[in-house]
C-alpha cells in the first residue's frame, strides 16, 4: 500500500481511538517537534500531547533519537510543560495502544524510556486516565475506578547476628458493598482536628477475611510486621505507588486450601480436584541484599472443611478485587 | 507530520476504510466546503487516472439508527444540501456512518431525484476489521467512478478543449 496513505490512516486511527475511547476529548493536530496531537479533556482540563507512531517504531533506532529529542525539551516553553504520551497503531488490525514516556513529577520532567503500553479502549479508558493525571502537575482526583484502599506491610526480619532486613508489602482493593469506610459521627471540634492532624483513623478502613489471612500469615513468619491503610484518591498518591518501581520486587504466593486432617475417604474422593483459593502479593525491598530473604515465600491457610464451597466462592470474590502497584507502573 | 487529516469522527471512519485496500487516497476537507466532506481519488494502477469523487458524510450514534421497514440507515440528508452535492460536476456519494459499530454505507447521489431526507439504503456496506469483504464494495466504487469519468470522455475532452487564457 501507498506509504502516504498508511501515515494518513496511522494518524486517523489514533486520533479516533482517543475520540472514541476518552470521553469529552478534542483532538488537535499541532506542529510541535515533540507530540503530533494535544489532546484536551474538557471537564477536567487535563492537557496532554500525543506523539503518533506505527506500532513498531518503538523497537527502531528512531525512537531512540525521539527519547533524545525529549531529553533536550524546551522547559522554559509552558506548552511543553505537559505530559506527553506516544499511540503506537497497528495499521493492520487498526488497534492502537498508548504509551507514558514524560511526565512532571516535582517540578521536573520525567522520561520514561521503556514505557508499558496499554489498549486504548474504553475498558481501560480509567485507567489511562489516571495515569495521565499522575503525569501531570496539578494534583488531581481520580477516576472511581482508580480510588481503592491501599495496605502496606511492613515487614521485617532478624538476623541471628541482629541485622535486620526490611521489606514492604503493598496491595491495593476495591472498594465494594461490603468493602468500604466505616466513618464514625464526628461528635466534636477535638476529634475533627485530631483527624485534620493524624488522617482517618486505622480501625475506620475496611478489613476483610482476605486483609487479615494476608497479614496474619506474614506476621506468623515475620513477628515484628505492622500494618497501615490508606486510600488511594489523587494522582499524587498513584505517583508514590509508581515510585514502588524503583524497588525490588518478589512475589509472595498465598494458597487457602481445606483442612483435609480427618476427612473421611468419601469427602477425600469429593475434594479430589477441587481448586484451591490461590493468589499472591507483591513485596518492595530497597536494600538488593535483602531480596534473598524475602524471595520464594509461600504461605498456606488451611480452612475448615465444612462449607468450603462457600468458602472458596466468598475468598475468589475477595479476590477478584485485589491488585497490585505493578498495575499502575508507567514504565516496563 | 502529515497536516489536515484530522477532522469529526464519521468524516474519518468513511476515511479510514475507504483507504484500507490502496484504492483510494482521501482528503478531509475539515468544513471549509459546505456541500461535500471529503474528496476522493483513485489511486492510479497502470494506465488508470487518478479520477476524483466527493463524499458527504453523515454519521449517528442513535443506539436504534435504523428503519423497521426496510433497515435504511437513519441518517438524513437535507433536500437542499443533498442538491448541493449533486450539482458539483464530479461522480457524488453518501456516506452514512453508523458510530456505534463503524458500519458505514454508500449511496450514489447523482440524480436530483435521490432522496435521502429520511435515510439513506443500506445495500453498499463497508464495515470494520473485514478487509476481504470490504474490498468486492470498493472495487464496484470504483468501477462506478471510473465509469462515470469514462463516459465524459474527459481523457479526450480535456487535451482538446480550447483554453481562452
């Protein structure tokens, strides 16, 4: 096919991908060495620009002569001062996906060189959303699928010479019926400026079955772990989590399973095959030679065997509404 | 970067798949004409010109956007408009554009006896990630717009008309 259609069609498909998907958005098409559109969200005016590329330039020597183009970014410009996104189009299948390659985080310009990309379509549509905001200078609330509760665990080990070893767990949930706030009545001044002074208070944030199996077996293992919560609101927030990357990460695998001790042949033969409730958690260690201690950790939790059905189907819900800071990385 | 092919989301699904098979080049005129959206031409294969047609695009995003009676595409065209498009000298067309599924269709508008001001047919259909179905309906687009130029004798007519500048 005529390459200057393929382009015309590459820009085309882009920009109705971002009309179709982003709602209330104007798409303009500018002549800026660094982005091709400024996509402007009406309601929010959030602003950010679109480099528009085939979907594979960003395994070409091109691309890296664009990072270097955005290194030397005029700052001083305030249109540049905005994130800047790349849409790779797959001409063929017509699929575009969008990738974070500069944001402003503190004042300051952040590239990221090996961005993760991300279908732009209208289920992830929150999502890019509030990774937009979390590029941007002015704090901003999120999307309501991006508000969830956030639990850390920090965890710590003693070396039998007294050194210690820190890591920190970090899982996001989802606020459900079930799931949310138990906001107390303020009653009076004192407590409204101890919360105004110290935030909500812990024993107000939800804390289901799943939260304490998670914590109760780091605990058994690591004695001196605590917990906190806290919500995951504004873009500044989804910007501490992002600052999770720079860590190591390992895996911690979870298996809640039933007590079999005493089950009788036929229940035996009954459970033969039944799925067990498995999931895992992400632990962020700063110091590298900590990473060995906190790698390969599995944890069972064993149930009683009456009503595992139930059981199971209520743990798979909690489940369903668990994620990870690596979901919000900007970068690969 | 290319300039001017940005323009409103039905102008550039009519775009897109009419350029999908390398028949067509497509050039959004952005609203600066009135009576047409987009101007069209054949990509020239061999001894074949580059003839040109123009389109104008009508898009819904009714969640019903079709008749009961006889499943025509409810996107209508003004009588007055529609004549406007038919007046120009060039091979005209519709294009109704369906947003919700990107389904678009075509109909001629070369007679001033079409009419479209309720909804327009549903026979020529162009829909999305079909290329092999997509490009039969082209390539009677364009037979219809090599046809039409044919039949003026224009390859002929123009190196013999009588320029008086």
């Amino acid at each position: 096919m005529n390459q200057l259609i393929k382009e015309i069609r590459t820009y085309q498909l882009a920009a109705l991908a971002l009309m179709n998907n982003l709602p209330r958005c104007r798409v303009e098409e500018v002549s800026s060495p660094y982005y091709d559109f400024i996509v402007t969200i009406e309601e929010s005016s959030l602003v950010f620009g679109v480099e528009v590329k085939n979907s594979g330039f960003l395994h070409t020597n091109h691309y890296q002569d664009y990072l270097e183009s955005l290194i030397e970014i005029d700052v001083s410009e305030r249109q540049n001062r905005i994130p800047i996104l790349i849409a790779a189009v797959n001409e063929e299948d017509e699929s575009v996906k969008i990738g974070f390659l500069l944001a402003w985080q503190f004042g300051r310009a952040r590239l990221f060189k090996k961005p993760s990309m991300v279908e732009l379509n209208k289920a992830n549509a929150d999502k890019i959303f509030d990774f937009i905001k979390s590029m941007d200078e002015t704090i901003r609330i999120l999307s309501m699928h991006g508000m969830k509760v956030v639990k850390k665990i920090r965890v710590e080990y003693q070396h039998n010479d007294g050194r210690l070893s820190h890591g920190k767990v970090v899982y996001l949930r989802d606020f459900t019926e079930e799931y949310k706030m138990h906001q107390k009545e303020i009653v009076d001044e004192r407590e409204q400026l101890e919360r105004m002074i110290h935030g909500i208070p812990q024993d107000e944030y939800p804390d289901d079955e799943l939260d304490g199996v998670i914590f109760n077996l780091i605990l058994e293992r690591f004695p001196k772990s605590t917990k906190i919560s806290n919500l995951l609101l504004f873009s500044t927030e989804l910007r501490d989590l992002q600052l999770l990357s720079k860590s190591n990460i390992r895996r911690m695998e979870y298996s809640i399973t039933p007590d079999t001790k005493g089950a009788t042949p036929m229940v035996m033969a009954m459970l033969n095959g039944v799925e067990k409730a498995n999931f895992g958690v992400d632990i962020f260690i700063d110091a590298p030679w900590d990473v060995k201690v906190f790698e390969s950790q599995f944890f069972k939790k064993e149930v009683a065997i009456d009503g595992w059905f139930n059981t199971y189907s209520s743990y798979k819900q909690m489940i369903a509404t668990l994620s990870s800071p690596k979901d919000f990385f900007i970068e690969n | 970067m290319i300039k001017n092919v940005i323009g409103e989301a039905g102008e550039m699904e009519v775009s897109i798949r009419l350029m999908e098979s390398g028949l067509f080049m497509v050039f959004l005129l952005g609203g600066k004409v009135p009576a047409f959206d987009l101007l069209a031409e054949i990509l020239p294969v061999k001894k074949e010109k580059p003839h040109q047609f123009l389109i104008q695009v009508k898009s819904t995003d009714e969640p019903s956007p079709y008749t009961v009676r006889d499943h025509r595409l409810k996107t209508p065209v003004p009588k007055a408009k529609l004549n406007e498009l038919i007046d120009r000298p060039l091979p005209t067309y519709v294009a109704g554009v369906d947003l919700s599924t990107k389904d678009i269709f075509l109909v001629p508008a070369y007679d001033r006896i079409a009419n479209y001001g309720g909804s327009i047919p549903t026979t020529l259909k162009l829909v999305s990630n079909n290329r092999a179905a997509n490009i039969v309906q082209l390539q009677k687009l364009k037979t219809d717009v090599i046809d039409y130029w044919k039949g003026l004798d224009i390859d002929n007519y123009k190196p013999s008309f009588n320029s008086a500048l």
